[in-house]
C-alpha cells in the first residue's frame, strides 16, 4: 500500500499547470467597463462573472455574433430603401412599368438612394451597356454642355461591373420564365448585396485590429447611421478599403496597406488622409522608411488604376475632380449655415480656396498634437481628427459620408453613449434633410429647422474632436492611470493589444 505524502514538497510536480489555451482571458469585458452595457446585463444575470470561461465558445464568438447583428440591421436599412424600389403601371401602356415615385415618394418615405436614382443618369441600363457605353468613355448633353460619371475610378468600376451583373440577372430572370422587374431594381439589389459583403469586410477588418476588444465593434455593427445610410450611396467602399488597410498596417503589412490606400483613394479622397496618419506616427517613432513604403505603394496603386483612363479619356476622368471644384457647398456645411446666418454669399472659387487653406490648417493642427502628445498616438486617433476635420470644413457633408466616422469614432472614443448619442442624431438628420426637396404643400419641416439640426451636429463632431485632442495630450501620469483603472476592470494589462493602437 502506497504511503500518502506528508508535505508538499514530496508531491511531484516538475511544471505548474498551463493556463487554458480555450479562455481569451485577455479579454476587454464590456459588462465590466461600460456602465450602460452593465446595466442592460442585469436583464439576462448580471455581469460575466470573476472565474467565467471566457472565449470557449466554437459557435457563438464575437465575430460570429457581431456579423449577425449586423446583417440584422442591414437587412431593416434594406426595407427602409425598398419603399423607393416599388413599381406602378404606367398610364396607357398596358404591361409596362415604372418606378412609383409619384407625389415626391421617394422625399416623403424617407427611402431616397442615390443608388436608385443615378441609375438611369449614369447610362448603366442593359439598352445602354448593349450600345456600348462605359465609364468615363461615355457622355450625355446636358443643357448643351458634356456629361460624364462623376464618381472616382474604383467606385465606377463597382457601378459598371454591378449594371453588367444585374443585366445578366435581369436575362436569367426571363430566360426562366419568372416574374420581371424593372432593371433598376436589379441593379439595386446586386448593388446592395455587394455594399452589404463590404461592410461585413470593415467589421470584420475593425474587430481584427482590436482583437483585444471586439465587442466595442458592436456599435459599428448596430450604428444608426448605418441603419439609415447603409445603401444610401456607395460611401461603404472607402470606409471598406479604410478599414483593411488599417488592419494590414496592424500586421506590418506595409505595402499591402499602401496598396489598399491607393483603392480607397479611388474610391473618394479620405483614405489618403491615411497616410498621413501614418507618416506621424512613423516620424515619432523614427520609422520614416516604413511610411515610405506604404506611400509608395499607394501612390503606385493609384497611378496603375488612374494614370490609364486618364490618358485615355482625360475628360471623363476628370469629371469628378472638376464638378468638386465648380460646386457650391452643400446645404450640410458650415459654410452654407454661414449664410443662412448672414447672408454672406461667397463665390464658389473662394469656398474652394477657402477649403484647401483649412485643410492645410487641420493637417498642421493634427500634426502639433501628434508631435507634442506626451506618448505616442494612435494610428486610427489621427485618422479619425483628419477625417472630422476634412467633413467639417469641407465643402460637402451629404449625410451618407456620416458612415466614415463609424468605424475611427468607435476605435479612437470607445465610449458608448457618446457615441451612439452622435450617430443617432446624426443619423435622424435624414428627416428634415428630406424634407428641403419636399414641395410646399407637403414640407413638414422648415428649411431653418435643418439648418439647425444641422449646426448641432457640427458641434457634436467638434466636440468629440476635442475631446480626442485633450485626451491625446493628457500627461503621461494622468494616462497611465486612466489605463490602469480600465485594465482592472476589464482584466487586461494595457489599454490595447492591436499594434495599430500602439503605434
């Protein structure tokens, strides 16, 4: 009969017990650390527990969860937009159908797309692909001048390859026999599943750059703005072709950021603003040739994707570039609350003078705090200063462009209520923006009432810049312990395991 051992130091043990490679105990625990997510847990229990297993779940994890609620919410934007999709026979020509926009639908219903109406405009129908027409080639009078797409490449490249797949959805749809619909109607929807793909992209991309902290990727997934604006235009690409670059540079995957930056580049002019972000944190942490290769590399993707189509149709090419610069400031920017205010009517030339100017001074401005930050800033930080900057000043805001906060907002704040309070009126600004298209006898808001609304969410974009700024100059003692507390409530040591947070 074995003897029992009468002290621990007879027992062998050669190695202490390894920790549980199936627990993310690194975990950031939302429940913990945010006051409005501990609340509603006192619904189903409480709070995760002290000893909980976190992370063990095959089925149900983070990612998997958080691209259901996102095609959840998705799927209510996509009814939201169907109103503006509905078909009404058209007078005296039996069998025939048109778009019901009658009585200013498209305004009252709230279900307005620019994906809807720029089809016909664009020269994207099956009639016009089978004369031949493509982007930038292809050009309609207009009051006797010449009309082009007005969209960057990669974006008309997306509507060109949609029209093709949804003429060749509208053949099969006949060639079997099944109820037909309009064409634009299929463009519409391929256009949609596609945006929806895209955004699964940048949710994905977002919560693989914060792996630490993947539930705060939620309120990208349960965003208001994305409910409202999701398939309002084609803004999702940029935000996409943001997000995966954000994500390669996290995994020091410098030309592959640079060559997504050149996309995004081609897709609308803010992930540029990316490269800046970049080049300031590399200049603090002397990384200069890092930086230089992402620049090259985005440079070069935007030359290869550019550089032809400008050779080869300079006017079409240039479209988008000149109607930007010929344009007056949209209704949604501060310059036209300005004259509201005022009456101050400036000329065109100056707003866009006056833009490249306060560009240059939000760039010096994100620069001094990048460069006198007591620790090294956040890469997705710069980015979102930048950007709200870029939308402040700018002399375009439309409501949809909202979208490209979302993700930089959610990484650079973090804090929920503020957040969702922003994207929330943010994204409310869609009805009274709807309703200055409305005629007289059915507008049921004044003009002044947008004008106001619109005003406040100024304010509330530079104030979350503020409060960016002033937490990116806090000393490091004051950080250190801000950090500290949110590590003992979250069970983390540190305020961020993604590299692109560190850098």
């Amino acid at each position: 009969m074995e003897s029992t051992p009468s002290s621990p130091s007879e027992v062998d043990s050669p190695a202490p017990l390894d920790d549980d490679p199936r627990l993310a105990t690194d975990r950031v625990l939302p429940s913990w650390n945010e006051p409005l997510v501990a609340q509603l847990s006192t619904s189903i229990g409480g709070p995760v527990g002290v000893h909980a297993a976190v992370g063990r779940s095959r089925n149900w994890t983070p990612l998997r969860v958080l691209l259901l609620i996102a095609l959840a919410v998705m799927a209510l934007g996509w009814f939201g937009k169907a109103g503006c999709i509905q078909q009404t026979d058209v007078a005296g020509q039996p069998g025939q159908s048109r778009l019901d926009w009658d009585d200013q639908r498209q305004f009252v219903g709230l279900c307005y797309s620019n994906i809807v109406a720029g089809y016909s405009q664009n020269h994207l129908t099956p009639t016009d692909l089978a004369d031949g027409a493509a982007p930038y080639r292809t050009y309609w009078d207009v009051d006797g001048e010449r009309q082009y797409l007005r969209a960057p490449v990669v974006t008309g490249a997306f509507m060109y390859v949609t029209a093709q797949a949804s003429r060749g959805l509208g053949a099969l749809v006949e060639a079997t026999g099944l109820p037909r619909s309009l064409d634009v109607v299929y463009y519409f929807v391929v256009a949609s599943i596609l945006l929806a793909f895209g955004w699964l992209i940048a949710i994905w991309a977002t919560m693989r750059t914060r792996r630490r902290d993947p539930w705060i990727v939620a309120l990208i997934a349960i965003s208001p703005l994305a409910l409202v604006h999701i398939f309002t235009a084609y803004e999702v690409l940029p935000v996409m072709f943001t997000a995966l670059a954000m994500y390669a540079w996290s995994k020091d995957r410098r030309t592959a950021a640079g060559v997504l930056i050149g996309l995004g580049a081609g897709t609308a002019f803010y992930p540029l603003l990316l490269l800046v972000a970049i080049g300031l944190v590399c200049v603090r942490e002397r990384r200069v040739r890092d930086s230089l290769v992402v620049d090259g590399a985005a440079v070069a993707t935007w030359a290869v994707i550019n550089v032809p189509l400008a050779v080869l149709y300079p006017s079409g090419w240039s479209a988008v570039f000149t109607a930007w610069r010929d344009s007056a400031p949209g209704a949604d920017t501060v310059y036209r609350l300005i004259s509201q205010m005022f009456g101050w009517e400036p000329p065109v030339v100056l707003v866009t003078a006056l833009v490249f100017v306060l560009m240059i001074a939000v760039v010096a401005g994100v620069t001094y705090a990048a460069m006198r930050a007591p620790r090294e800033p956040r890469v997705v930080v710069l980015m979102f200063l930048l950007v709200a900057g870029y939308l402040l000043i700018g002399k375009d805001w439309r409501p949809e462009t909202s979208l490209w906060l979302v993700p930089l907002a959610v990484l650079a704040i973090g804090h929920s209520r503020i957040l969702l309070t922003w994207m929330t009126f943010d994204a409310l600004l869609w009805v009274p923006r709807m309703a200055l298209f409305l005629d007289a006898d059915r507008k049921w808001l004044p003009a002044e009432f947008f004008y106001i609304c619109s005003a406040v969410r100024w304010l509330m974009v530079a104030g979350l810049c503020a409060y960016v700024v002033w937490e990116l100059l806090q000393p490091v003692s004051a950080a250190a312990g801000l950090r500290a507390a949110s590590a003992r409530a979250s069970r983390v040591n540190g305020p961020d395991g993604a590299p692109v947070d560190a850098r």
